[in-house]
C-alpha cells in the first residue's frame, strides 16, 4: 500500500486530532501496541474501523512493564514498515510519542491492579501489569478515544485493563479481539521474530496443548492433571522451560479444578530466547 | 437560604448532567469534598464559579483513606445541612454517591504516588494519600470537569494531586484554593467540630507557631532548629502530641535547611480526640 499516514508524537497533538474529530460528532477507536505490527495487530484496526468513524493506533515500547533482563533494548522497532502497515489497514492517526513524553521527570505514579493481575504473568514478571496498567491509563486518557481494543492473545492483561478501567471510571469502552494465528496455530506475536526455522517448527506445540487440554476438561477431566501432562509434552518438544500452564475461570483468572464455568487455559513458555504466551477459551457444555 | 439543590447518586447521573452542561458550551468546575462542609468549603464553591460556568460539588466520606484507628466512623455527616450550604454558595449540583457506588464488589484497584506522599502525613498515615489518590482520580474521571479546585489547607494532598493528574494525564486543570482561617488564626476544618471550648482556644497556637516559623526563615534562621521550637510550644500550649512540623520546599515537598526556595511549613498535631494540620506559605526575599 502506498497510503502515508499521519504521526503526531505529543499529546497535545493526539488530542487536538481527537477533540477535532469527536466535535464533528466522530466515534473514535484506539489500539494501543508496542510496534512490530504483525496480522494480530491489523485485525484490531480493521475491528475498530467496525466500531467506530476513527481508528487511532498508538506505537509505544512502554520500559516500564519490562523487567531489568527482559528484552526491552532488543524488542523490535520498525516504525516505518508499522505505519505503512497500519495506512494499509485503514488506520487514521498514529501516536507514536518518546519515552520522555510519556515519562517526564518527576514522574511518580503508579496504579496497582489486584486480583486479576496475581499468579500466571503477574508472579513471572514482577512489576509487569504495574506498568502496563499505568501506561494503559495514561494512553487512554491521553487519547480519549470512545472504544479502545485489546488482542485476547493477551488475555490476563485484557483481564487487568478491564478491571482497572471499571475501578477507575475510565470514559471508555474496552473490546477484547480474538488471537489471530498461524496456519499451524501457532498465534501471532512479535516476539516470534526472535524463533529460528528449527525453533519456528517447534512453538506450535503450544496451541496443541491447550487445545488438548481443553479437550480433556471438556471430557471431566481435572485441571491439574491435565495441566501437568501438558507441561511436560511442551518440555519434550524442545522448550527450555514452563513459567505456567493452568486453567482459570475466564473473567476473574480464578483457579480451577474442573470445569465448571466459562474458563481459559494460559501458557507461557520459553523456547530458545523467546518467551511465548497464548490461551484458549473453554466452556462448558460444549463437548 | 432557602434555594434547593439537584442532589444525584449514581456516576452515570452525574455524567448525563455534567455532559448536558458541555454539550451546550458549558464550563464545569468540581469541588470534591468529604461533607461537614464550611466556609473553606464554600469559599471552594465560590472559586469554581468564578473559573465556570457551573460547580457541583461532592459528598463523599471515602473510607479508603482512613486508617483503622482513624475517624472514619465518626467523622461528621450532615448531608442535609451541606446541600443547604452548597445551594447558597451558588453550587449547580450535589454528587453524593455510596460507598457500593464508588467500590462495588470486586474493587482492586490502587493509585500510588511516590515523592510527594512520602514523609509527613504519609508516615503518619500509611495508605492515606492511596486513598486519596485512588478515590480523587475516580471523582474526577466520573464527573469531567474542566477544572476541580481543592484547599491548600490540605498541602501534601495537593501535590498528591497535582502530581497524579499530571503523571496519568488525567484530562482536568487542578486549581488550589488558599485556607479560610477564623479570626484566630485557626484553619477551618471539619475536625475542629471534635473541640471543646478549651481545647478550641488552644488550638490557634498552630498557626501562630506557623507564623513564627516563617519569620524566623525570613531571617536565616535553620528550620531544624526553628521547628524544634515550635513544637516544645505547641506541647506546651496543651497538645498532645505533634506528628510533624517542618519546613519542605513548596511543590516537591523535599526537605529544606534554610529559605533558599519557595517553602512551606506543614505541621499536624494532635489535641485531645481530633488531630489538626495546617501549612504556610514562606517566600525567600520577603523580609
């Protein structure tokens, strides 16, 4: 696509953008990414063109929801290539602000979610949702968009921004959109770029297990048991470690034995130097 | 005053109201407070009519910011007598809200801010000025006003404010409003409701010590040493105890040695049942 999109990099400038366009009576959709923009990413632009006249997207490789040895430095950036992308996709603006902007000095504050934001990514990756869910409201309330969407892939962080959004009163409604995969299943990530063929061929091994779990609930079965053989099929397969693998109610990521309500399955899981997440739906009475 | 007032519950009330209002080209200022209201209270209301087009304010007794021994229980409520009040201050509309509106089952949510909240009231108070950071951040995202205006009185609180509004770019401009004093010198306050007669003469000793304070800066004097000083006198005059009393530059309440910056005194001292806080405004150059 030839298209050239419009990048504002200040707040100030996003919100002219969007007072502009809700004064002509214009519904905004926001969709807040890190960059390294991949089908996933595009799906929610096209899902807010659905909701609303307006899709803004934002690139922002937020350092505070990455831990001192996470892969903040080398996290791919490609803002180019992101906003030929996202004027393909049919997005309208792109906010793309500096760490600077976002975090001037004296900053000092941060929100805390609890409950959803415990166990799973939340005992992995200490500080994680902090960051995230401060940013998150930062970015919304810099925005002010009428709908602002989040990939499921991420389904413990959409649980997270769901909560914080309800406690705080954010003006703002929030979609969660569906995991866009791989032919093979494999979902759809940045971080896949850090996988090498032989790794590649490898990581779908994910998807397979949470759907085999899934299945197992389905049939009765128990959530641990099911939970431990899956484990170990992922460590077989060749990943170096299971940070979690646990089946959880869906809304509240309560933990579960069997199912006996709406649940998810979540992963994460670390093949080679990356660390790769997904989850599943489970309901039951679906066998 | 015999005018009545709109009184809403619910936030959703509160926004169709304060929408109303923007959508004809309105100005809408907002005055939170925590009800017993007074002429500090009012002098609020009467800022905020100066600033816009319309004020509402709201009674709210968050419960989020008491400490366990605190006042909460008792602290006063007369929401009868503070709509009275608030219609003769020219006040367009009450917010009372229950406590099942503003955390309702599930609630997990928490704002902290660092620096500013550090030392003084929150030493002495651990988890208040969360609370208030949560529950203000709240107000403001419910009601959207274009400005909310608080009491100086309540110094750290104000930079508490000031501080998250602009860390999470919450859309508002913060007006502070200086302290209403009786004859004596002493600072309004809901709290001096739990004075007896003696004890409410002792109590303007704060502001004079303030006072002596900041003379004592104005003429190179240490504010260690100073406030040392004042509180023997404050004990001495009938106090208690004093939780602190000391001289912080003005905006990022760090400590300060002598009167090289804009200052502030802050102190909160207990007598008898009711613990009173007040601050003062020091300029260098002002001899």
């Amino acid at each position: 696509m030839s298209e050239s999109l419009d990048i504002v990099r200040t707040k100030a400038d996003l919100r002219a953008r969007v007072r502009y366009w809700r004064d002509q009576g214009l519904n905004v959709a926001f969709v807040p990414t890190m960059g390294a923009l991949h089908e996933g990413h595009l799906t929610l632009v096209r899902a807010g063109l659905e909701m609303a006249d307006r899709v803004v997207a934002s690139v922002f490789v937020n350092p505070t929801q990455f831990g001192p040895n996470e892969d903040f430095s080398r996290y791919p950036r490609q803002e180019e290539l992101d906003a030929a992308l996202l004027a393909g996709a049919g997005c309208h603006l792109l906010y793309a602000p500096s760490v600077e902007e976002m975090y001037p000095p004296g900053f000092a504050t941060t929100i805390s979610v609890g409950g959803v934001s415990e166990g799973l990514c939340g005992d992995v990756r200490p500080g994680h949702f902090d960051g995230v869910a401060t940013v998150v409201t930062k970015l919304l309330l810099q925005a002010q968009p009428h709908v602002a969407l989040f990939g499921e892939k991420d389904w413990q962080q959409l649980a997270v921004i769901r909560r914080l959004v309800r406690d705080l009163d954010v003006p703002v409604d929030v979609a969660g959109v569906p995991t866009v995969r791989e032919a093979d299943g494999l979902a759809k990530s940045s971080r896949n770029a850090y996988l090498s063929a032989s790794e590649r061929a490898i990581a779908p091994v994910l998807y397979q297990v949470l759907n085999h779990i899934a299945e197992g609930l389905r049939q009765g079965g128990v959530a641990a048991d099911l939970c431990a053989q899956g484990r170990a099929r992922i460590l077989e397969a060749g990943f170096i470690s299971v940070d979690y693998l646990e089946a959880r109610g869906a809304d509240g990521l309560e933990p579960l034995e069997r199912l006996d309500r709406p649940a998810r399955i979540l992963v994460a899981a670390r093949l080679a130097g990356a660390r790769l997440i997904d989850n599943l739906a489970v309901e039951p009475g679906h066998a």
